[in-house]
C-alpha cells in the first residue's frame, strides 16, 4: 500500500497555475518534510493532499485513496491556529471539538474521554484540561494544541513554517 502517490499535479488559484506537473510517491509511513522558498507551493500541495483544495489536472491518492475520501484519516496544521481566546471554553473543550468535530445535538463517541485524554497526555497539555483558554499563555500551549488536534487518529500531519515561536 502506498501512503501517497501524486502524477502530474497541476493546481491553480484563480488563472495562476500555482503548482504544475508534481509527480510525488510515498511507500511507507514515516515522517517527511516539504522544503522550499516562500510562495513555492508547500501550502497549496499540502490542502490538496488533504482534500481541501481541489487539483485542476493530475492525480492524487492519499492511502489508496482520493484526498476527500481520506480526509477523517488526515489532519493539517495550519501554519497559524486562529482561535477567540476569550471564547469561554476550556483548554480541554477546545481539543475535545478539533478531535471529534462538532457534535450538536448529538451522543459522544465511544472512547471519545479517552482518545481526548491520550491526545493530551501525549502532547504534555494534560495539566491545563480545566483553564480557560484566556488564562493560558499564547506559544508553547498553542504549538502543542496543534499537535494534539492533528493527533485525532491522523495518519498524516502536516504543518506549515516551524520556524517560530506563537
């Protein structure tokens, strides 16, 4: 099974091809980085991996799959979470939503405590599961928040620069 096979992307934002004839294959899981200058194409082929960009030409099949129909599988970390800190909600109510997605009107999912729980724990925010998020400083909870949503049973994980602090 190959975890990601691209022929011939091409993709386009408006009249401008933004990436053309991207030709990538990934046999195994592992972790992998994208590297490139500012305004390469790292975000746009990232979207599109996972489903949320369309391609204009090419194709891609993300575990043997098309990007959309293997998107529950995939999370992407945006290059910059943007979230109302003042929004009344705790640390924890705030992973709860970005693991299982808005659930209104509707029962938990079985094992949903703990797959909360295991997320925190694993991306050392655990401590802070009852403090609202304005009584939370803004950079390393938020890098770790990042992690802890993109780890909602993801198979593949991308982010965007690394290079700073939040």
């Amino acid at each position: 099974m190959s975890v990601l096979e691209i022929e011939r992307l091409v993709v386009h934002r408006g009249q401008q091809a933004v990436l053309q004839n991207v030709t990538l294959r990934l046999e195994r899981p592992g972790l992998y980085g994208l590297i490139g200058p500012n305004g390469g194409g790292k975000s746009t082929l990232l979207s599109v991996i996972c489903g949320l960009l369309p391609a204009s030409a090419g194709r891609v099949e993300v575990l043997e799959e098309t990007p959309r129909r293997a998107a529950p599988r995939l999370a992407l970390v945006p290059q910059a979470a943007t979230f109302d800190r003042a929004f009344p909600v705790t640390l924890q109510g705030l992973v709860e939503t970005a693991l299982l997605g808005p659930r209104l009107f509707s029962r938990p999912m079985a094992g949903a405590g703990k797959r909360i729980a295991d997320a925190m724990a694993k991306t050392g925010i655990s401590d802070l599961a009852d403090r609202p998020l304005s009584a939370l400083s803004g950079g390393g909870v938020a890098a770790r928040f990042d992690c802890a949503r993109a780890g909602r049973g993801a198979r593949i994980a991308a982010s965007g620069r690394t290079d700073r602090q939040r």
